[in-house]
C-alpha cells in the first residue's frame, strides 16, 4: 500500500480519531476517569461493572459496527457505482427486522448458547433475504448490478410491508417492542455481542481488502474492468456475500442502524481520496469512530434517559443525504 502527500496526513488523522474513540468514549458520564481509579475499585463496585462490563463493550460493539456499515457502503458504492449506495440497499436490513418482528409477534422466548432469540431470528431473516436476492438475481438470467439492485429494493419494500403488517395484528406491548428494536441499539451487557461480531466482521473486512484493487477496476466501469482482467461476476458474487453476511450480523445484533455506511465513505472519500487500497482502511476506521460517537451522544444527550442510536444517525443522516443530492462540488468529483 502506497501513502503518499496529503492521503498519508488523513489516513494518520483518522487514526488519531480512533484513539481518541477508545480511549476517551468509556468515561463519559462517569465519576472515575482513569484507568487505574478503575481497576483500585473492588469488582463488585458499581463504577467497576458499569465500565467493565457495559461501557467498554458497548464501545467495542460501536466500532465493530460502525466499520462493518462503513465497509459495506464502500463496496456497494463501488459495485453499483451509485452514490447513495448503503449497506442496506439489497434487503439485509429489511429480511433481518421481519424476522425480529415476527419473533416478537408470536411471543417466541428462547436462546441458543446465550444468543437471544431475537438475534437469530434477525440473523434468520437477514439471511433469507440474502439468498432471495441471489436467487432472483441468477432467475433473471441477467448477472449485472441492475437486477441485483432492484431484486434488493423490491424485497425490502415487501418486508417493510409484512412488518407492517405484523404490527398492525401486534398488541400495544409488542407494537412498541417491533417499533423500538427497528430503532437500533447498542446497550450490550458483557462481551458476548463483541466476541460473536469479531470474527465476522475481521474476515469480511480482510476478504474486502484482498478485493481492492478489483474495486478500483469496477468505480470505472465493467467493460474496463473485464478489460483490466477482472472476473466481474466472480467478484460481484464474493463481496455481495461478504457484506451481506456481514451487515446481517451486526443488524441481527444492534438493530437496524442506518446512514453510517452512506455517510463514512463519503467523508473518508473526501479527505483522502477514492483509491480503494487507502479508502478501504481508512472507511473502516472512521465509520467505527462515527458510530461509537454517536452512541456517546445517543446515552448522554437526555441522561439518564437514552435514545436509540438509529435516531441519532439518522438526524445526522437527512441532512448529509439532501446535501449529497444537491452539492455542485459533489457532482464535479463525480
């Protein structure tokens, strides 16, 4: 990987914005603000499981998320060379909130190996809308972006209605439950959610990094890409998997929270550039640094009270989206 001039001082800047993240992201809100305050505390005080045990692993959680959303934004922009591309775009998210909602509607209370019941009904979900897409895709005897695109969007238009649906033949209890999970969340307890996320989230993100340069190939078109010696469809097929299942297992965990893989790119893209052998590292740190951010915005801007992350995203995310849609510097880069 190359870092050269002003690619070099932002990625580094991203970097320092990471840190800071981590380092600082836990204490807010908290009586103690040192490590070693901490750690001279008995186990059993509350400062010391609150931080150890509910903000530290909700800060992990953020980043995770927030990278593989970013992650995912990156490439679909890429693949559908479509600037309001988001990680959601082929139904992950609508699949994964029917089977909550149907998890929550029957009143299904059970778990696998600590995972709530509701995680692997999302997970169930995310992954039948996965496979409809693909399946639709390959019916249509047409293996482009086109078809992929709009078999994704028709899906989630038919998911948004059954969870419509759902709700309507829910009680007031069960309404709000569908209402509030479709909201997204980060309050975690232990490392549970943390430790099932890494492996899926670090193997993506290293199969998108392997992908890179035939990204790079595929912003400037197919016919060139093809001509590059890039296996188009053999690509398209490995990172729409890739991401989908990604993206289903942090929605299956927190919730459906959206704008973060709209908006991350984006930034990232602005301050150093499209290459995706830099855009892909850099995407990945600055959309876990956004997320975890929000989430300190979303338990500290009405405390002790606490409001859904997606919200906070998404009061970010209106604007960002009209001010893509009517930028004239954005249309001269495009």
């Amino acid at each position: 990987m190359i870092f050269l001039g002003a690619n070099k001082r932002g990625f580094f800047f991203l970097v320092a914005l990471l840190t800071a993240s981590v380092a600082v992201a836990p204490f807010l809100g908290m009586t103690c603000f040192s490590v070693s305050e901490l750690m001279s505390l008995p186990s059993d005080a509350m400062e010391h499981h609150i931080f150890f045990q509910m903000r530290l692993p909700r800060v992990l959680v953020a980043f995770l998320s927030g990278a593989a959303l970013s992650l995912g934004g990156m490439v679909f922009q890429a693949m559908f060379k479509n600037a309001l591309a988001t990680p959601f775009t082929l139904g992950v998210a609508g699949g994964a909130s029917f089977g909550a909602s149907m998890y929550i509607r029957l009143g299904l209370m059970f778990s696998v190996l600590g995972i709530p019941g509701v995680t692997i009904a999302a997970f169930g979900g995310a992954l039948l809308s996965i496979s409809l897409v693909f399946g639709l895709t390959k019916a249509g005897r047409n293996d482009s972006t086109n078809t992929m695109l709009l078999a994704g969007v028709g899906l989630s238009f038919f998911f948004s209605s059954a969870i419509f649906f759902a709700q309507y033949l829910s009680d007031f209890t069960q309404s709000f439950q569908i209402l509030r999970w479709l909201m997204g969340g980060l309050a975690v307890q232990g490392y549970t959610t943390f430790f099932d996320l890494l492996p899926i989230v670090s193997g993506g993100a290293l199969v998108i990094l392997y992908f890179t340069h035939d990204l790079n190939a595929l912003t400037t078109g197919e016919e060139e890409a093809i001509g590059r010696g890039v296996n188009v469809s053999r690509t398209r097929t490995i990172l729409f998997f890739t991401v989908s299942l990604m993206v289903a297992a942090v929605v299956a965990a927190c919730g459906p929270i959206g704008f973060v893989g709209m908006m991350a790119p984006h930034i990232c893209r602005l301050l150093i550039g499209a290459d995706h052998r830099l855009l892909t590292w850099a995407s990945m740190l600055f959309g876990g640094f956004f997320l975890t951010w929000c989430d300190v915005l979303s338990r500290t801007l009405i405390a002790p009270a606490e409001i859904p992350v997606g919200v906070i995203t998404a009061l970010l995310g209106g604007p960002f989206f009209i001010w893509l849609l009517v930028s004239q510097k954005y249309g001269r880069q495009r």
